[in-house]
C-alpha cells in the first residue's frame, strides 16, 4: 500500500465520523490518531499480500495445537492491519496474549476498542468486555468511554446501563469514572424517554458535582421536562453553579413556561440582557414561553405581560440572540475537550515506537 493510498484511506475513515451523532467526538475518543497509526503501520507492510501473510501467521498460530505464546509485537500490529472480518481472530489473539499474563506497562485496551469502534461493531466490543477471560483488559476510562459510546450510536440503551452498572460495582471508590461515563448513560435516558430512563436520569442528575458533570445535570433535567415534571427540572438545575450558559438558561425558560410561570421565564431574560451576557434563546424556549403568556387568563395581568414579551423578542432579534438550532442540538452537541487526563492515559497507549521497534 502506496503512503499516499494509506492517506486516503485514513480520510476516508475520518468523514464517516462526520455524520455519526454521539456525546464525545471522534478526536475526544482518539480515533483520529488510531485511524492515522493504521495508515502508517499499513505502509511499513509494503502491501496486501505480506499483510496478509502476516495475518495468516497470527492465525496459524492460534490454531496451533503447540499453543504457542502471543507477543505484544504481533497483538500490537494485528488490532492496526485487521479488517472488520478479522474480529474473531482479533478476539482469540487477544486471549491468548492476556491468558499469558504478560507485565506491561502497555493497554490494549484502548486501541482494540478503537478498533471495534472504527469498524462499528458494538455487539464484537461487548462481547470481548463480557468475556471472563478477558477480565481486566477493558477497565480503563478510555476503553470504557469508547465502547459505551459505540453502543450508544448503536442505539444499545440497555446495554449501556448494563456496563455503567459494572463499572459502578468496579470503580466505586474512582468518582472520575462515573462522572465521565454518565454523560453517555444520561443521553441514552434522554432518548429513551421512559418512565424507567426518567428515574435513572433523576439519580444521576441529584448526585453531588464529583459524580455528574454539568452537562450531565442538564440532560437529566431535559429528562424531567420530557416526562412533564419542570418541577424537578428546576431542582436540578439550581444546583449548577454557572447558570448563565445557554443550555441552563432554555431548560429554566421552558419549566418555569410550563407551569404557567411566564414571568419567571421573562425575568431569567431580561436578567442575562442587563448583565450584558449573551441570551440565546432557542426556539422550543420561545415557543413554549409565548404559549405561557397567551394561556394567562387574567386579563390586567396579560395585558403587561404581552408587551414586555413582544419588547423582549424585539430585543433578543436585534442582538442576534434568536439562534436557530434547537434545543436536542445543543444538549447533545458532541463533546470535544480532551482533558489533562486522557492526555496522560493516550500517551501511555500509544508510546509503543520503542517497545515495538527496539
């Protein structure tokens, strides 16, 4: 395979996380580097037919009756030169390298959910978690993040409560843990949108900032207002710190709107524009506070209210603070940042050029 071949291929892979909706982007799961390191791995093979060779070695091996030892040379090149057909053999390598119980300081983990990942396999990724003999190899929170994920562009809510569920029991004394995951878990409830999925946003959402993250707390709350209780919405929300961004703002406008308590909904506006904060207001919060103000049935009462709606809306359009995307948009915008942390964790997964080539 040509470099410039490799490149292509390596593109081409990255346009189709371009269309995938997810909570954590592909840069933020480190496909990108994954998807670049296949490329360059590919090349050093100097084409299809050694790969291949190489590939039916490693098979030959597994097969062998003299169960031969698996290197981490040989598992760290097949989960970057196999293809979505060899994920069998992928899993067979995998336990016979981790049966070994060879001491690294390197984590498969990650790369062979990258693998999974890149290749949209989710009920392949689940099962090497599930696998006993495989106990261990999947505990790090890029691994975990990675596949909870997968299965949740998948649409496999149930299973990703059933992993959240092992790591809660696994990692119950690491709040990082949970708190990364719940994001993933809080989104799978949002779409859901079931009594059952209601009650677990609502556990989640309630815990303290070390277990749910903002973002989390938001959705939980989007939940609430889903299955038409504003009130606990407002619950949750007065728990944010920072109550000034886009997402707490609308999710406050539509409680308050539905319980028939637009004046709330309006002072919350008119607060942000006199401080000078960007109001964005999206249009389901809009919608629902006209509504509000329009199902006022004392009349003194909603002949003040219209016109300071009207005076506000005026405002908001002329400050360009009407947006356009809607509500699901920004709740489920795709989370980007990368944090000091995982920083850490992929430079221990990918600092393999000496081990592998020295």
């Amino acid at each position: 395979m040509s470099g410039s071949f490799g490149a292509r291929m390596w593109l081409r892979k990255i346009k189709r996380y371009e269309g995938i909706r997810t909570i954590y982007t592909a840069e933020n799961l480190g496909i990108p580097k994954y998807e670049q390191a296949r490329a360059e791995i590919s090349n050093l093979y100097l084409g299809a037919p050694i790969i291949e060779k190489f590939k039916d070695r490693v098979v030959k091996s597994i097969e062998s009756s003299r169960k031969m030892l698996a290197s981490k040379e040989d598992v760290f090149n097949f989960v970057h030169l196999a293809s979505a057909e060899d994920s069998q053999v992928l899993h067979s390598l995998l336990k016979r390298y981790h049966s070994q119980k060879t001491k690294s300081p390197f984590r498969f983990g990650p790369i062979v959910m990258r693998y999974y990942y890149s290749n949209g396999q989710p009920v392949e990724a689940l099962k090497a978690f599930c696998d006993p003999d495989l106990d261990g190899l999947f505990e790090d929170l890029s691994s975990l993040k990675l596949l909870m994920s997968l299965l949740y562009e998948h649409n496999m809510h149930s299973e990703i409560k059933d992993v959240f569920e092992v790591v809660k029991s696994k990692k119950s004394g690491n709040p990082v843990f949970v708190k990364t995951l719940s994001n993933i878990v809080l989104a799978s409830c949002y779409k859901q949108n079931t009594p059952e999925s209601y009650k677990l946003a609502t556990e989640i959402g309630r815990q303290d900032k070390e277990h749910v993250t903002r973002r989390g707390v938001e959705i939980a709350a989007a939940v609430a207002l889903k299955q038409r209780d504003p009130g606990l919405a407002l619950e949750l929300l007065t728990a944010i710190d920072f109550s000034n961004n886009l997402l707490t703002r609308n999710l406050k406008i539509l409680a308050y709107s539905s319980m028939d308590r637009p004046e709330e909904a309006l002072r919350i506006i008119k607060r942000d524009l006199f401080r000078d904060i960007p109001t964005n207001v999206v249009p389901e919060a809009m919608k629902a506070m006209k509504e509000a103000v329009y199902r006022i049935k004392d009349d003194n009462q909603k002949d003040f209210v219209v016109p300071e709606l009207k005076n506000l809306e005026a405002d908001l359009r002329e400050k360009g603070f009407l947006v356009e995307k809607s509500l699901d948009t920004h709740l489920l915008e795709p989370i980007s940042g990368v944090k000091k942390r995982q920083i850490l964790e992929e430079s221990s997964e990918s600092g393999h050029s000496d081990e592998m080539n020295g």
